[in-house]
C-alpha cells in the first residue's frame, strides 16, 4: 500500500481548521491519545483515503504508522500547531463513552440495592460517568454543570459563556447513584437528600487543576446537583482587559488609588463582578499595602494578599469576618458580596474610618446600588459619605472570530443602534457557527459596564434619598455611559452584536 501523502508532496497553503470540521467516521479511526501526541486531526474520509491536518514539520514515518493504525490510505494537509491542539480538545468528545458506563451500570445494578451506595464503589460505571461529564464540561468552557432528574431520564446540561445547553440524557435510575458519587467526592452527607448542601472538590483533570463548587436541592423528580467549574490554571483579566473604556477605565483607575471609600460592583449573578474585583487587586501594591479579601469561596490565590474564606459551619460569616479584619491593620479590604444590613454597615463605617472596600452587590444598574443600600436601612447621609464609585457590569458573548459574517439586523436591533449608535454603520457582523464556537456564532465574553463616581451633586442627591431615576441621570449628565451606550459601542467595534445588547442589557 502507498501513501498518499508525504511532506515534500505539501503545498505551501495550510487548512483552515475553523472551518474545516471532522467526519465522526474519522476521528472514530484515530484514538486521540495518538492524534496529541502526533500533533494531528482527523478530518475526513474521502474515496477510501484518510485526510489528516497535521503540525508540520510532517514525518513520513508517523504517516506510514497512521496508515497502518487506521487500515486506509492517508493524506495530510499542514495546519498550524496551535489550531490542531485546539480542535483535537473540541473534537474529541468523551460523552460517547458514557453509553458504554450506562450499559455496565444497567447490567450490574442489583435490583433491591439502595441507590446511593451504588457510588461508593470506586469500580463502579457511575465513577466514570462523572468523570466523563466534568472532563466534556472543561473542554467545552462550560461554567456549571447541571444534573436535573426528570420524569422520565436525567437531563445533563452545560452553561457555556452564559447560555444552558443540552448535552446529554442518562437513564433515571443512575440520578441517585450519581448524586451519591459527588456528594462522596466533596465530603456531603449522601444519606440526607431532602434538605440542601453544599460542598466543594479539589480535582486535576488533564493536568488542570479545578476547583468544584457543589450545590444539591430536592426537586419533584429526585436530587438535582449544580457543579460550578472554577479551573485554577485560567489567566486572570487585567483590568484593561475586561472592556472598560475610555472615561469608565480611567475613573475606576483613579478610584483605585483612593486611600479610602468605598468602590462596588453590582450586577446579577454571573455577571462577571468577582472577575472585576479581581483585576482591580492586581491594581494594587501588595508590598505596601495590607490588603485582605473576605470570600465564598476562594476562587483564586493571590501573591502577597491575605484572602479569608468563609466558614458556613464555624459560623464565620461576611460580617464576621470583617469585624476580625478591621483589627488586623488593613489598607484594602475585599468582601466578595455584601448581602445583609450588618455586612452594609461594618463595610460603610469602614470606608469612613479610612480604609479602601472593595465589593460587590446584586442591583440592577449603578443607581440601583444607592436603592439597595437604603432598602438594607443604611442611612442615605452614611451612604453618601463612603460611597466613591460604583461599576454595574454584564456579560455579552463575543463575535467569534473565524466564522464572522455580514447580516442585516432586523427592526428591534435597528431601534437600539439608532438610539445608542453613534452615525450610520456600513455593516453589521455576526458569528455564522462553525467548530471553533460549536455552532453558535459566539466564542467568549466581554464586558458592558457603566461607571457612577459620586460627585458632589450625586451625594446630595443621595443624602436627600432620591430615586434611582434621579441619581442615575445625573450621572448621565456628567458623563457617565450607561449599559446600553456601552454595548453598542461594542457593536461599534464589532466585538458582539446588537440582538446580544438586547438579550443581556435589557435597562
């Protein structure tokens, strides 16, 4: 049998894997251990011949060996080594695998064993089933996973760049076992499964190291489990780098070197707020300053910084844990969220008493946060006083960059750009799909932010417990640039699009 191919018959011209995808039939013939450790994809078959995108230089030894290994003629196209790294990680799925795991557990499961000893076995199908499921969620950059029992099967699902996806159905009978298997993992109490818990898993998966945060709550249809992929490998944003613009970045710049105040971050959940509060510590001089955060949990490990984690079980809780820090000589204090009245008012009297707070709240927009605060019963002339700034943020997915085309926005769109836009805009892009977003258009986030300082109109206007309304466009007429302004600005610059403003900043 001969080659097809070899290096030297290779045009110059590389194959472009973002729109190339790969036949199942082909990457059935190539066991992906062996495509990473040759750097090559499986593409397609085509006439009884094996076409391959390989790293080059290319070897016509590893051909003849692929050959041999896939029982066809091969021939290879040359493609850059990042680009093959990356599709044999979105190409190889390990969800087929779990079919054979549902067959294994269906046979070997005795009819009268409770269900959730069936996980304790270290041997066990439901082990693999769940490894499986963690391992196709980090390579599909899922943030959650979701395991919710049906009437009929229990449904899998992944949150990916903010939208849940259906990615699997597994038979009702595994939903308990499962459940049983996680909960081992992260030290919860597997016979109780009526009230909710909580835990957390330390794991290395593919020489990645991820933190788990679990969550279970009785549904009608049995135990449902959330698990909250925090990869600790991930490069974190500076602040440059989250989407502030212009004026927003340099005021949330000049904020940050403010001996003291207080700055927060608002916005729903997932909303991208720890991420925020992250790049604004690495602002900061952790030589000079005393710097502490306080959160739920740590989700990142900073150099030189002391990070306080919160005990549910010790009883450790926010205002615990600022009270202890308040007598530890800080310079800038972190509190990961500020959700009650007493957590409000340590974290104000802090910032009076000349500390810098950082923190985040759940409010809609960042006149929303001043509302909050007077709802929690702080005082509107304590508010006033501490309050320096306040950053609301979204998430919008990205355009992604390989399939980005052309379209014409339909009337809803229309009216946003209209308003927001600044002039007319010759074209207006979107993601077609393709194998680099999964067929969604999109690839990563960005985000919109609007940034409120406190001026001296604004804290009279707060003392005196105005609306929202009223604080909100007063900071308009200062110059601050409101969500939507800000995410059609990105639709400016071509970084989302006009229907994800819509979706994601509906103010």
């Amino acid at each position: 049998m001969e080659l097809a191919a070899t290096s030297e018959q290779l045009g110059p011209a590389r194959v472009d894997l973002g729109v190339c995808p790969s036949q199942p039939e082909a990457l059935a013939l190539v066991p992906e251990a062996y495509a990473a450790a040759n750097h090559l994809v499986p593409l397609r078959l085509e006439g009884g011949c094996l076409v391959v995108a390989c790293a080059e230089p290319i070897r016509p030894e590893m051909l003849t060996e692929l050959q041999v290994l896939s029982r066809h003629q091969v021939r290879a196209l040359p493609a850059s080594a990042g680009e093959i790294a990356e599709a044999i990680e979105q190409r190889y799925r390990v969800l087929p695998d779990v079919a054979e795991q549902v067959r294994a557990f269906t046979e070997r499961q005795p009819p009268s064993a409770p269900p959730a000893l069936l996980a304790i076995n270290g041997h066990s199908p439901v082990v693999r089933v769940v490894d499986l499921v963690i391992a196709q969620g980090l390579r599909d950059r899922a943030s959650d996973v979701h395991l919710e029992p049906q009437q009929g099967y229990l449904r899998v699902r992944f949150r990916i760049d903010g939208l849940l996806t259906d990615v699997l159905r597994l038979p009702r009978a595994m939903a308990p076992a499962l459940a049983s298997r996680i909960k081992v993992m992260a030290n919860m109490d597997i016979v109780d499964r009526h009230n909710a818990q909580d835990g957390q898993i330390q794991l290395e998966v593919g020489g990645r190291l991820v933190d788990i945060r679990v969550s279970t709550l009785e549904t009608q249809w049995g135990e449902k489990v959330v698990l909250r992929l925090l990869d600790r490998g991930r490069t974190l944003l500076s602040l440059d780098q989250l989407g502030l613009a212009g004026d927003a970045y340099r005021a949330v710049r000049r904020l940050l070197r403010s001996p003291f105040g207080m700055l927060v971050v608002s916005g729903p959940t997932g909303s991208g707020k720890t991420t925020t509060l992250y790049a604004a510590i690495r602002e900061l001089d952790p030589i000079t300053q005393n710097i502490t955060t306080i959160e739920d949990p740590i989700e990142y490990t900073f150099e030189n910084i002391n990070q306080v984690s919160i005990r549910r079980v010790g009883g450790l809780g926010f205002a615990g844990a600022l009270k202890a820090i308040l007598r530890q000589d800080p310079d800038v204090i972190l509190v990961g969220e500020v959700r009650d009245r007493e957590t409000a008012e340590i974290a104000i009297r802090s910032a009076l008493t000349g500390h810098l707070v950082l923190c985040s709240l759940h409010a809609t927009d960042a006149g929303g946060v001043i509302q909050r605060f007077v709802e929690m019963g702080i005082d509107g002339f304590l508010v006033a006083s501490a309050l320096a700034g306040v950053v609301a943020q979204r998430l919008v997915r990205r355009i992604c960059p390989y399939c980005r085309e052309t379209y014409q926005p339909g009337p809803e769109e229309l009216r946003l750009w209209l308003e927001y836009g600044t002039g007319a805009k010759p074209e207006f892009f979107r993601g077609r799909g393709c194998n680099h977003c999964a067929g969604t258009g999109y690839r990563g986030r960005i985000g919109v932010f609007e940034a409120l300082v406190v001026s001296e109109q604004i804290k009279r206007l707060i003392s005196e417990q105005a609306p929202a309304a009223m604080v909100r466009e007063q900071a308009r007429r200062e110059g601050m640039r409101t969500l939507r302004a800000d995410g059609v600005d990105k639709v400016a610059h071509d970084l989302t699009t006009l229907s994800e403003v819509v979706r994601c900043v509906w103010l």
